[in-house]
C-alpha cells in the first residue's frame, strides 16, 4: 500500500523530491479525481444515482416514517428557548420553525425577555428575502457597530455556503442601506471603525487571497468609495491561513488590531499606532484574543508564555494593559479544568469552563490592587453551562444550563452573581427511567478517557444492547452532553433519547483527546504526529463497553461529522470487527490531498502537511482513503456530505462511497444538493437527515429492516 511504500522511503532517508514524486503519481493513478468536480455533470449523475439508491433502502425501514415525524415535531417545535444575545438594551435573536423555514432575526427588550415573555419584533423575515429575490437565502454572520447596534453588516449564503454576500442593513429602518457597503460572494470578513468605515478583508483580485482561500489584506472602505478604491492598510502573506483587521471599542476608546494567522491555531496580533502603523504586540502565537476591558485585552493562552519575568501558563486567561504592557492573571486553571468561553462585559468578565466535564462559569472582577477576584454562578450541576451572552454595553448576562435528561433552562445574572430563572424547555422525551454516567476508559498509552453513557436504567442492567457512540476529537471543540442546545448533531439529548433511547438504544459521548475536555493539552496530545491516539482513545472506549457488557461488537454502532468523518474512516479501515454500523457525516478521509481541496490548507496545523514528507508518512499511516482494502470486514456504512460543504469538499465522501464500492462494500450514500459544511440549510432538511441517521442505525444494530420485496439498497 502507499502509506507503506511512503514510510519505507522516509525511513530509507529518500530525497523530498523522490517522495513527492511519488505522491504526484499515487493523486494522478486516483481513479475518482473526476468526482471532486463538485458540479460537474458526471459526478452529479453519479451522486443521484446513489442518492436514489441510500435513500430508497432507508426511507423504506418500517421506523423511518415514525423518526422523522418525531425529528420534525423536536427540530420545528416552538417549545425551545429563544436564545439571544444582548445589544443596546435589546436582545436579538434568531428563530426558526415550521412557518419559518430559513428564519427570522428578531428581538425583544431586556425587560419584557428577563420575564420569561418577550415581546418579539421582527428586523429581517429570512424567508420573505428569498421568495422575494428569488435566491436561496440561508443566514450568515451579522457585524454590528457597539455600541448603539444600529449600523449593521449581513452576510447571506447562497444554499448555506462558507462564502457569502454582505450587505448594509440599519435596525432603526429595519431595512438595507442601498448603494453602500456591499460586498460580493466571498469568504470575507468586517468589522466597523465608526459609522462610516468598515474594515474589509475580501477577494480583491490576483494576490488578495491566502493559498487556503481566506483574505491576506485588509482594507479601510469609507462611505462613498467604491471597494476597489478603498486603502489596505495591512497585509499577511500567502502561505497565510489569512490576515486582517478589527475594530475593538471599549468605551469611548477604538483600538485597530491586526492579525496574522500563519496556522489554524496560531496569529501574530499588532495595534495600530496614532501614525496608522501596526506595531507588533508580544503575544504567544498560540492563544484567543477575548476582548478589551478598561484598556486591557484579556486573552486566552494556549501555550506556556514567558513575559517580563514571568510564567503564565496554558489554560490561563490574563490581562495584557495595551498602554503599558503589564500583565495580570485574571483566571487559572487546575489539571482537570478548561476554560471554554470568554465574555466581557462593561466592567468584568464572565468565564465558563468544564470541570471533569461539568460546566461551570464565574463572573471576575479586577480589585484596586491589580489582583481579580472570581465569584461562581450557583448554576446546576453535572450538566452543561453555557454563556448566553454576557456584555453587549451591560455586566448583566444570561446562561443556559441542560443535560442529555434535563432540558434547557435560561438564567438571567444582575452585575453580581444572583441568578433567577427565566424560563425553561418542557420534556421533548420522557426521561424519567433514563440514567447518565460518566465513566473512563484505558487508552493504549494508558491514560484516562472519559466518556458518557446515556440510557433506560434496565436497557443497561439487561446489557448487550443496541449503542451509538459519538465523538469528534479535534480543533479544540468538545464532546458535551447537551440537551438540545446544538441540534445539527442528533447525538444528543433530545433527539437521541426520543429517536433511539425511547427504543431500547444506548448512547455514548467520548471525550476523546483533539477536544477541549481538559484544556489545550488534552488537544495537543492528538496534534499532527500525534493524531492516532484519538482513534485509539476512541476504540479504548469501544473496547470498554463490550468488556462491561452495555454492548457487543454485533450491536455497536459509531457516528461522526466532519473531524469526527475522518475518526470514523479510521476505525472503519482500522478495527471494522469492533463495529455493526458506522455513520460517517461530511468527512475528511482522502489526508493525502486534503489540503488541496477548499479551506483544507487552513487545517495543516491540525493534521501535518502532505506535502512535507516526513509528515506525509504519518498522515498515510492513517489516512482512511488510501487505507481501504477489498476483503476486510467493514460493516455497511452510511455516508453523507452536501454538494454545497465549500468547507470539507465534498469530494471526500464521494470517492469515499465509490472506492468502498468498487472494493466489494455495501454502503447506504446521501448527498444533499444544499446545507453547506452542517449538511442541511433548515429544520426540514435537518429533520430528514436525523431521521436517515436513526433508521440506519435500527437497520443495522436492531434488525430493523424492510419488508420483503422493498428497496434493499445494496
């Protein structure tokens, strides 16, 4: 195999040339090139050629009309907390259900929200944009000017797409501003100086964009220029992941930053001078800007940084004085912490972290003597904590709290610590027999895993039962048991115990290294090189719940999205006997060619660059695509990606799917024509897609398949 002939090169001390030679000619011997033209009329006959044959077979299992009835009543259901965020005495949220399919951004005063009835006035009706446009609208990002939250920046994606249009709109007038700033489709970015500038990080042009296809300049755009005539007033280089520009107001005070980004996870930040100069500030590479208190920037460190005499370590959060580069420690964290979310507010900030897993949050405030005191929220426990929003001109803020058995619950903080509950989310399932424990598992190396399993107590005092179990484990993001609050992952609360708990199935969340679970450490111990021990992480954790009895290899099933794509083609060509099913969602799977394909090249500082040839032999070590054999016990799997994912091309699951095929595998394939890197582009879509999801898992771990005579899929 390549991975082989590549490691024994590298090992034999060939010359680069030889090796990229060589991968050169394994991408030109690749039969399935033509399908990562993702329009092209070939690879979309081949796409509903498939699509014709994965959805026929699933949609023909006696439960799927039954889930997805249910996953439309969970995802389209008005009993959900509108959430929001707070600006200029307003709180602004975004809805969708059944009547309003792409959504409306709404708001309601603070007053009328704090009492649990808000007094909702639409600014844009998403729906209405489109049907009288004639485009298929799906929301983007919003930029607005602080504080007043008047002059706005919308971005709109066609069909959900990274890539987007924006377009000034005013919330007084609940309209766009015609004839001013607009940009064209994109991967840009804004940010607003004052109510007449805007700093832009657009497609200019020849040069304009990184080799990952972000912006590497930014200009200054005042209002009446066009956007070609507008200054760049910095720029980062090619091999950039991107660069750019933002405005930060803190109080009366504007600072102008830049930023570099020569990784995924890395930027050089600098402060813009009186005289229009950057002057670098002497921030590590690795951490989080939050924001500015009080002429302060509170960031977040990803890595150990030595200043002044001083050692701040990772996982910390402190306060650089912009004026005269002091530092302060504003929140430390222990072993078996991470710090998950920053707000600042109008004179603290407010911090969530997880604890073992368990959320937490903290409001901090700076003494008189330089020193920051933290006082906890008494939030519930054992669940997940969320900062709703905290700032927007106020030290007010509102948290979520939730569990895979307790629904969502809104609080509402006063600038202390008080809490009052705002309102709640009624019961989507029943959840009264329904036990969640966390246990750990022993990695290969011997570390720790911890991981979630959710059931009916006498599903998991009978055993051997039915389990999906879920992970990501990358890019910093963690595995939280969740309720309902992020329902484009269907491993989770609501829909899981409605669609499979309810049914007699379990679930399994794994807090596998690449996450946050234990701050950037427990991420970093699966960077690059070191990228096998999440898969083995995530097997130990299989290995546990067949050794303890909750399941057996004939009825364990495994599910992942995106990062989570490529952990699923891992142990699919890895360890295929320790699982009956395997759901792989918008994947990455072909590594060698992943930084070729859309925003790939942003992620070498995840995975390693193929082209470096050292770490192209780890990389083929794992990579799921050059790694299928013909004759190997793969389970069928389900595969499914969007032909509008601008993020991880599609073209992963597509040669994915017809490789597998071709090798002698069955396997059930759905490609959406729309929905961007989430898959879908609404409920309904969404809905459909969970329901596919849970009606291939009682295919395959419960025997629930079609009566005679109807669609088999194979």
């Amino acid at each position: 195999m390549l991975r082989n002939l590549l490691r024994s090169i590298v090992l034999g001390g060939a010359s680069a040339a030889v090796i990229a030679s060589a991968a050169d000619a394994a991408s030109n011997d690749d039969p399935y090139l033509w399908l990562e033209e993702v329009e092209g009329e070939r690879a979309l006959e081949w796409v509903r050629a498939r699509n014709a044959e994965g959805q026929s077979a699933l949609e023909a299992t006696p439960l799927f009309p039954k889930m997805l009835s249910e996953a439309k009543a969970i995802l389209t259901s008005e009993a959900r907390i509108p959430y929001g965020a707070v600006h200029a005495g307003k709180v602004y949220n975004f809805w969708q259900d059944a009547n309003h399919v792409r959504g409306l951004w709404r708001r309601a005063t603070v007053k009328s929200y704090r009492a649990g009835a808000p007094e909702w006035e639409t600014v844009i009706d998403y729906d209405a944009l489109a049907k009288e446009e004639g485009r298929n609208w799906v929301r983007g990002s919003v930029s607005c000017l602080a504080p007043g939250y008047v002059h706005c920046m919308i971005e709109l994606s066609d069909g959900g797409k990274d890539a987007g249009y924006w377009r000034e709109f005013n919330t007084e007038t609940k309209s766009f501003v015609n004839g001013w700033f607009s940009l064209p489709e994109g991967k840009s970015n804004v940010s607003w100086l004052d109510e007449n500038t805007l700093l832009v990080g657009h497609d200019r042009g020849e040069n304009s964009l990184t080799t990952s296809g972000y912006p590497r300049t930014s200009v200054l755009w005042s209002r009446g220029e066009t956007i070609g005539e507008a200054k760049v007033i910095l720029a980062g280089q090619a091999s950039d992941v991107g660069a750019g520009a933002f405005a930060e107001h803190d109080g009366e005070a504007v600072y102008v930053f830049g930023y570099r980004s020569p990784s995924f996870f890395e930027r050089i930040y600098s402060l813009q001078t009186k005289d229009g100069e950057f002057a670098p500030l002497p921030w590590p590479l690795n951490m989080s800007y939050e924001g500015v208190l009080d002429g302060r920037a509170i960031i977040y460190l990803r890595e150990d940084w030595a200043h002044d005499g001083a050692l701040y370590p990772s996982g910390d959060v402190v306060a650089y004085d912009l004026s005269s580069g002091a530092v302060e420690s504003v929140f430390s964290a222990n072993d078996r912490q991470s710090v998950e979310d920053i707000e600042v507010g109008k004179s603290s900030v407010v911090i969530q972290y997880l604890d073992d897993v368990a959320g937490k949050a903290a409001r901090i405030i700076r003494a008189a003597d330089g020193s920051w005191k933290a006082k906890g929220f008494a939030l519930p426990e054992h669940g997940v904590v969320s900062i709703v929003s905290a700032g927007g001109g106020t030290d007010e803020a509102f948290f979520s709290f939730e569990s895979l058995t307790m629904p969502d619950a809104l609080y509402y903080a006063d600038a202390g610590t008080r809490l009052t509950k705002v309102m709640s989310l009624p019961e989507l399932y029943d959840a009264s027999d329904v036990v969640v424990e966390q246990r750990f598992a022993t990695s290969r190396d011997g570390v720790a895993i911890p991981y979630f399993v959710m059931a009916e107590r006498e599903t998991l005092e009978a055993g051997d039962a039915p389990t999906v179990q879920y992970a990501y484990g990358g890019f910093l993001s963690p595995v939280l048991p969740v309720y309902f609050a992020d329902p484009g992952r269907p491993q989770h609360g609501a829909l899981a115990g409605k669609m499979w708990i309810d049914r007699g199935g379990v679930l399994v969340l794994s807090n596998i290294r690449g996450g946050s679970e234990y701050g950037p450490k427990w991420h970093k111990a699966a960077l690059r090189e070191n990228r096998q021990k999440a898969f083995d992480d995530f097997i130990a954790i299989s290995e546990s719940l067949i050794a303890t009895g909750v399941t057996s290899a004939e009825k364990l099933g495994a599910v992942g999205r995106s990062n989570g794509g490529l952990l699923m083609g891992a142990i699919l060509t890895q360890r295929p006997e320790l699982y009956a099913a395997i759901d792989i969602g918008v994947p990455l799977f072909d590594m060698l060619r992943y930084h070729k394909l859309l925003a790939g090249a942003s992620w070498i500082g995840e995975y390693g660059n193929p082209d470096v040839p050292e770490e192209r032999a780890f990389i083929a070590e794992y990579s799921p695509y050059q790694n299928l054999e013909e004759g190997k016990p793969y389970p069928k799997t389900l595969i499914y990606t969007s032909t509008k994912d601008d993020r991880v091309h599609p073209g992963h699951a597509r040669k994915a799917a017809a490789k597998l095929r071709d090798l002698g595998h069955e396997l059930f394939y759905y490609e959406n024509i729309e929905g961007g890197h989430g898959g879908t582009a609404n409920q309904e879509q969404l809905a459909y897609r969970t329901a596919l999801e849970y009606a291939y898992f009682a295919f395959m771990l419960m025997g629930n398949a079609p009566a005679a005579g109807e669609a088999s899929g194979d």
